[in-house]
C-alpha cells in the first residue's frame, strides 16, 4: 500500500510506478484504492464508473481498468454534497455529515466485493492499494475505509510517501508516525521522499536523521519529474501555467467551478505548439484561437455562472466574431439554446419544468433525466473533414438527452453524439460531443488543430498521429525508468 503525508503527496503517481515496474518484473499488479473523492472519471468496458487515477493505473500495470479496483467512488456536487458510486453504479447522493452514519457499512461491503472480484479474478495477482490523503486524520481515523484499515485488513506493506516540495518534510513524517495506533506502526515498511529537486547527496544527512528517529528505511528519494501527468484533482491545474516555448496556438479553457473529466484536455496540454490557458468565471477571456469548455458536475449551476459572470456573453462575442467554441458533454450541453430539469437532477432548487436559457451557440434542447449513460463508443467523423473510415473513439458519461431543434450538421456518424454549427456571418463555429475522449484520437486532434492553424496562416501538422495512450505509456515508462533508479523496493517485496 502506499500512504501519503497528505493529499497530493504523489500517492497516485507512485503507485502508477509501482504496477509498472512490477509488471516489468514479470507479475500480475492490481491497482485498488477501496474509496477515492474526484469528478475526474472513466468508464470500464463493462460501463462501470471508476476515477481516472485508477484507469491510469491500470493501464501502468498493463491491464484494462475495471471498477472493482475503485469501488467507492464520491463525485463531488457542491454543497458538501456528493453522488456515491459503488461498484461501478450510482448508488444515490449523500451530504457530508451523514456520509459515515449512513454509507460506512456499505462501503465496506463494496471494498470487500471489490477485492474478492479482483482476487477472484487474478488469483496470481498482487495488489497495489492506494490510500487517500492522510492515514492520521485522528477526527476520521475510526471511520477510515481506504486507508490503515485496509492495510490490516490485508496485512498490506506500507510505503509512506512524503512531499519535499511542500517544505516541513521531517515533520510530515514524524507527526503522521506519532499519530499512528501501535498496532498500525509496524505497518509502514520504508518512506519515500519525493519531488526532490537538485543533487540528491545533500539529502543524505536528512536521510540519515530520518531513519535514526524513525527506525524505518529510507526507500528512496524521487526527483522532480517534469514531465506532465493526468493529474488526480483540480487544484493540480495550479501547477500547469508555464508557458511553453514554441507554441504558436492558445487555446481556452473554461475552469468551471464544477469542472470534471479534466483528462479530456491531456492530448492537447501534450502538444507541443498548444498552449492552454484555464479561464475562471470573472477573468476576461481575451483573444485565444479557440475556446474549450469542458465537462461538468452541475452543469446548470456552472452555465449560471457563466451568465452571471459575464464568462458566458464573452464566448458568444467571440464565436459570433469569428472565433471557435468546442464543448465536450456539459460543455456542449450549455452551448445549446434550452436545458431542461424536470426531476431536479442539477440540484438547482426544486424541479421546474421551465427550461434554462444556454449560450445559444448550437441549436440544440437538453432534458436531464432517466438512467446515467455509460458506454464505449466508436463512430465515423464527419467533421472538421469528411473521410470515410475516419473514426474516433471514447465513452459516454452524462445524464439526459440532447436533439437538435432545427437541422444541423452532424460531428459523427451517430447523430447523437454530437453537432456542428455556424456562428454568425464572420466565420466562427460551434461544436460538441458527448464522446469524452475525443482528442485522444491523434489523427482527429491533427485535423481540429489544423482547423485552427489555417486561420492564422500557420504550415499545417501531420495527421499521422497514434492514440494518446500511445504518448500515456511512454510517460508511464519514463516515470517507472525514475523509480526503478531511485527507489529500492526489495524490502517490501
């Protein structure tokens, strides 16, 4: 198991690390993070919701993911509510003070069958848990389901992984091994220092102190890495405005205040001459080549806060001036002229069957209702350029039903997963889809960035390019080439 000092230590990416270099090594690793809080989601094949650090972790260890190695998963809905998910399947809405009261023993019971369908699946595996921000939140450690009672409750070796880049390093470790039950501290079996940056021998003494004050090994130090990552939360966002040399496109990026599935923008944070720019409600838009509004928890509440802020206005200026709009599920529903929530789904106060005014940038109606979609989809595009047996690939993840209120140009061969429109008399256009994903597909993202260079008269890219998981899994490889370097694994092995 790995533990972290604190959320954001860098539990996932180590334990991506971990599954990678085990699998080098010629075993069977099995990612597990028994309950994990992110609006950052995937899709199994089985239709199975899951949090993406999980899926990543997979694929690290070489397998499909599957929402057994996540099954609690809490998606946050504002208003210290959250959507429950166990197994795969929403389970029903819980606020926060009643979390434990009410969904502890369930959730045990979904950890359980989690681990009993992996193992039963793999008995030769080896699981790789990941515990959630910190083991020692003393006000919680009598409720805790993902972290130290999981580890005795599997006899789990623990790694401890502490973040230096944060500063207070020795205090991290030390206060979180004070706070430890005694029959909890043989648990941890070596620390880990990461995100150290410069020469690592001017450690040796901490290292030394560490271990003289702690009685536990030293398992490594982990440099700063600087490739970038699919990052586990929104706050991580934080981390990704530096401008990159050589890039000759800004693209737009709305930060909702209920953004999710924020991995969608990966493929475009990696190419070279993109820069991304994340734009918060109340922050001017400014001049980019294009706009991107990604999906959304609560997507009425966000498209309020767009018209309320003056965000929302701002994008219809700009494609009505000439500019491109891409939407991807929630983003695409509040491109559209009408959303409708007759159930009260959004948690805007109580149902009403009166529609909310969107951007009005595609002609489009959205009715929130009946069962989550949750599924893989391949389709045929039609646009940015026809090309027969041209597809794309990803996965649909979004309640409600979207049509068209007057004909409009289809992006994909199933109409339903989404559309294309003209913007006023000055060349802008508006697009969507339902399909999360979508700029994975190299040789579609070439063609929507190429779209864009030919408005500013820039040499266009090669089409020729693999699927993202391709450039995820060489990223893998570098980050378990480090770990491999600078960690010692044979006393928990």
């Amino acid at each position: 198991m790995v533990l972290g000092t604190s959320s954001g230590a860098g539990k996932s990416l180590m334990t991506a690390a971990l599954c990678r270099v085990l699998k080098r090594r010629g075993e069977t690793p099995l990612p597990f993070k028994g309950q994990n809080m992110s609006n950052n989601a995937w899709v199994d094949p089985g239709g199975g919701e899951m949090a993406y650090s999980q899926a990543l972790q997979a694929w690290a260890a070489g397998r499909e993911p599957e929402c057994a190695m996540n099954p609690v998963l809490l998606k946050p809905q504002g208003d210290s509510t959250s959507e429950v998910i166990h197994l795969g399947r929403s389970v029903g809405t819980c606020r926060a003070e009643h979390y434990y009261r009410d969904w502890f023993r369930p959730g045990w019971a979904a950890i359980r069958q989690g681990l009993h369908t992996l193992q039963e699946q793999h008995p030769e595996g080896r699981l790789v848990l990941e515990g959630a921000g910190s083991p020692v939140e003393v006000n919680l450690q009598a409720r805790d389901l993902t972290n130290l009672r999981l580890a005795q409750y599997l006899r789990a070796r623990c790694l401890l992984v502490a973040d230096i880049e944060r500063g207070g390093v020795f205090a991290q470790i030390v206060g979180t091994l004070a706070l430890l039950r005694p029959v909890e501290r043989p648990l941890i079996g070596g620390l880990l220092i990461n995100r150290f940056r410069g020469r690592r021998e001017l450690f040796d003494e901490g290292r030394r102190w560490l271990e003289q004050h702690s009685g536990i090994p030293v398992l490594g130090v982990m440099p700063w890495l600087d490739e970038l990552f699919p990052p586990e939360d929104s706050l991580d966002l934080l981390e990704r405005r530096g401008r990159k040399r050589g890039a000759e496109l800004e693209i737009a990026v709305l930060k909702l205040p209920s953004l999710s599935n924020f991995s969608d923008l990966d493929p475009l944070e990696a190419e070279p001459t993109v820069q991304l720019r994340w734009v918060e409600p109340g922050e001017p838009l400014g001049t980019p080549d294009a706009v991107v509004i990604p999906g959304s928890k609560q997507t009425l509440r966000d498209l309020d806060r767009l018209h309320s802020s003056g965000l929302g206005s701002a994008v219809q200026r700009f494609a009505r001036s000439g500019g491109a709009v891409f939407g991807v599920c929630g983003g695409m529903q509040m491109l559209g002229r009408e959303l409708e929530d007759p159930d009260g789904l959004e948690g805007q106060g109580p149902a009403s069957s009166s529609a909310v005014a969107g951007l009005g940038l595609l002609p489009l109606r959205t009715r929130f209702g009946g069962e989550k979609a949750l599924r893989h989809r391949q389709s045929n595009v039609h646009w940015p350029v026809h090309q027969p047996n041209l597809s794309v690939e990803g996965f649909e993840l979004h309640r409600g039903h979207t049509q068209a209120l007057e004909p409009c140009s289809p992006l994909c061969e199933d109409p339903a997963l989404g559309w294309v429109a003209d913007c006023g008399d000055q060349g802008g256009i508006a697009a969507g889809t339902y399909l999360h994903g979508i700029f994975d597909n190299g040789p579609w993202r070439r063609r929507w960035l190429n779209q864009l260079r030919i408005r500013r008269g820039l040499e266009l890219l090669s089409e020729q390019q693999p699927h993202h998981s391709r450039q995820r899994d060489a990223l893998l490889d570098r980050l378990a080439d480090a770990f491999e370097t600078h960690v010692n694994l044979e006393p928990l092995l």
